[in-house]
C-alpha cells in the first residue's frame, strides 16, 4: 500500500501514522498537511528518519498539490484527518476555515481520489454530526441516525460526509466514511479537555468546567481509533459509513475528578465556567457494525482509569514536547479564560 494521509501531523493522524509504520514496515506513507496552529511536526520526531515515511507541506483545498503528490508518489489509498477541529474556535472565531478545509477540502480529495484510480479512501469524521442525544435517552448514535450538526464544526464536517456519500453514488468513488466518539491520549493540542485539564493542573491552576458539568462523552483510547481505521483501510466496504465508539459514556464532571485524583488534586480546583452556546448533551455511539468487522479495542470502559493514567504519565514524561506548546500559549486557548 501506497498511502497518502491527509492531516497526519494533528493529533489522531500522527498516533495513526506511528502505528501504521510499526505495523506494515512495507507500506510508504506520505504524510500530507498545511501545518495549521494544530499541525505539529514534533508529533513524529521518532519516525521522521523512517525510510517509508515522507513529509509534504500541502493543503487539500490545493486540488493540483494533490495529484500531483498523488502521481509522484504512486498512491493506492488515501485517508483524510485534515480538518479545523475545536468547537469553540467555530463558535467564537468564526467558521469560514472550517467550511473551507472540513467540506470543501474532503471534495476536493474526492476530485483527486477520482481523478488517479484510488483503491480507497477513508474520510475521518465525527459523530458530532449526528447532534445531540438527551441524558436520559437510552439510544445511541447509530450509522442509520439522520446527520443534524448543531455547530458550525460540525456542520462543515458533515459537509464533508455528504459529499463522500454523493461521489459514492454519482461517481462510484471507492469513499468510507467513519463516525468517531471524543478521542484522548498522547499528543492531543491542549485546547481539547483532557491535555488543556493536564497542562492547567501543572501549573496548578483551576480547570474550567463549562455549566453544569453532566454533558456526556464516549470517550475512545486514539490508539483504538486508528487500529478501527487500519482495519477500514483493508476492509471497509466502499459507500458504507461506521461508528467507532468504546461504549464509555463518561460526564465530564466525572472525567474531570477522575483527572484530579491521578495527578493528586483536590476538587477545589475545579471552576464552573458560563456554558457554551449550542452545547451538545450527550454524545453515545452504537459500535456494533465495525465490532462485526473485526475490530477488537485495547481500551474498553472498564480500562478507562488506566488509559487515562497513562495518559497523564505521558505528558508528565514529554517535558520538551509540553513546554515548546506552552511557549504558544496565545494559540492554546484564546476563548476561555
Ligand atoms: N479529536 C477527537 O476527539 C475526534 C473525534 C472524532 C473525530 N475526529 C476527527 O478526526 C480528525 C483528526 O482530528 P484531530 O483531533 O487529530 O485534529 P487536530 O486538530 O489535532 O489535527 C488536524 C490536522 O489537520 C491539519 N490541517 C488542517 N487544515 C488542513 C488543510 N486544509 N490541509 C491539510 N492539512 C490540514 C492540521 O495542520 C493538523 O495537523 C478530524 O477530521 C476530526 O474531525 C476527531
């Protein structure tokens, strides 16, 4: 396999990356992406001197980029993390880069997968697109729940899926789409909750809980995420969308003390902070499909804790890689206080 990831220097894509070449030493990956403020070449120090490994610069808006690397490369498969990503930046900073790379971008890969003959792509997505679940509703997402994004960022993602879905019919383009629960683990941009509550609890400050603190997340190990893309990659069948969710619905009350307890904090470091607008209750994935598939997660409900400890330990450990973020401390976090 020839691959090109798009967005491979964010968060998911390079934990995906690393894995991929630990995996497969015959596969040559190219990895594609425009180096936002969220793009972080540090995030692959370890595999950059990788002989089957290949950085370029690019955006996936750059339709003529795109085939070009695509041609020089030989790719076969493509998979796309590249994407604006933080819900407050489309609510307060306004949403045009998000429509740009979240829908426009994912056609215009779709224009270049179908374009060079590509085996397969893969399009990264989000189940923020479904909305929102309430509390005390006892269904969850599933691959059949109408698309009805309540955010700007969800919304330009699920942009992206739709149009994934419209190459599929019109143009037979070999597209699968995924729809993913909240990630954490190693090397997440500390503007998201877990690493933002880990980089604050050093510097002993309070951690922000927005309102109420029972809105609901289905937290998902990345390690995990990217071993579910991996088995897409080889057989995910072509116009079909799959969840991937560990059924681990954690409040974020509750994932929040769970943080302090590891780090060794008390409860008075936490600081209710005015709710975000179009806050989405409750997000719960039904995994059962990709389940069918195969796919067999590390990181189930019950090794939460751990997986979570581990992931403070890693921080803890990656001094250098916490403090060069913390030097752009400007780009962290502009929304909240
Ligand atoms: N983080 C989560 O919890 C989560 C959950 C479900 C789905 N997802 C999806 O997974 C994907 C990756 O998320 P992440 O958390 O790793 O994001 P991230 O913000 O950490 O990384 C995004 C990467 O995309 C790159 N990028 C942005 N715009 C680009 C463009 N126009 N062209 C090329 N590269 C560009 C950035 O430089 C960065 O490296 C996204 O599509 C996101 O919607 C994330």
């Amino acid at each position: 396999m020839n691959l090109l990831v798009c967005g491979g220097a964010g968060f998911i894509g390079s934990n995906f990356v690393r894995q991929m070449l630990q995996k497969y030493p015959d596969y040559k990956i190219v990895n594609y992406d425009k180096l936002t403020y969220a793009g972080n070449l540090d995030n692959l120090r370890d595999v950059e001197k990788n002989q089957n490994y290949i950085f370029v610069q690019g955006d996936i808006c750059d339709l003529e980029k795109l085939n070009q690397v695509i041609k020089e490369h030989q790719i076969t498969h493509v998979i796309n993390f590249a994407a604006e990503t933080h819900v407050d930046r489309s609510i307060h900073g306004g949403c045009k880069d998000f429509v740009m790379t979240n829908t426009l971008g994912v056609q215009m890969i779709l224009d270049a997968v179908r374009a060079n003959n590509i085996e397969k792509f893969v399009n990264v997505s989000t189940d923020e697109v479904y909305g929102a679940l309430g509390l005390d509703e006892d269904r969850k997402f599933t691959e059949a729940t109408p698309i009805w994004p309540n955010m700007p960022y969800a919304a330009a993602k699920a942009g992206g899926d739709l149009m994934c879905n419209a190459y599929f019919v019109t143009h037979k383009v070999p597209v699968v789409v995924t729809h993913c629960s909240n990630n954490y683990g190693p090397y997440q941009f500390p503007e998201k909750i877990i690493p933002f509550f880990i980089f604050r609890l050093i510097n002993n400050q309070k951690v922000p809980v927005y309102g109420d603190g029972l809105y609901v997340r289905d937290w998902i190990h990345v390690t995990d995420h990217a071993a579910a893309l991996d088995l897409l990659l080889h057989k995910g069948v072509a116009g079909e969308v799959y969840n991937i969710g560990v059924d681990n619905e954690r409040s974020n009350m509750e994932v929040t003390k769970m943080m302090l307890k590891i780090m060794g904090k008390g409860e008075e470091m936490i600081e209710h902070v005015t709710d975000r607008p179009g806050h989405d209750r409750r997000y719960a994935i039904d995994a059962s499909k990709i389940l069918a598939l195969g796919w067999q997660p590390k990181y189930s409900r019950d090794k939460f804790e751990q997986g979570l400890k581990e992931t403070v330990e890693w921080y803890l450990a990656n001094k250098e890689w916490v403090e060069k973020l913390q030097k752009r401390k400007e780009e962290l976090n502009p929304h909240i206080k």
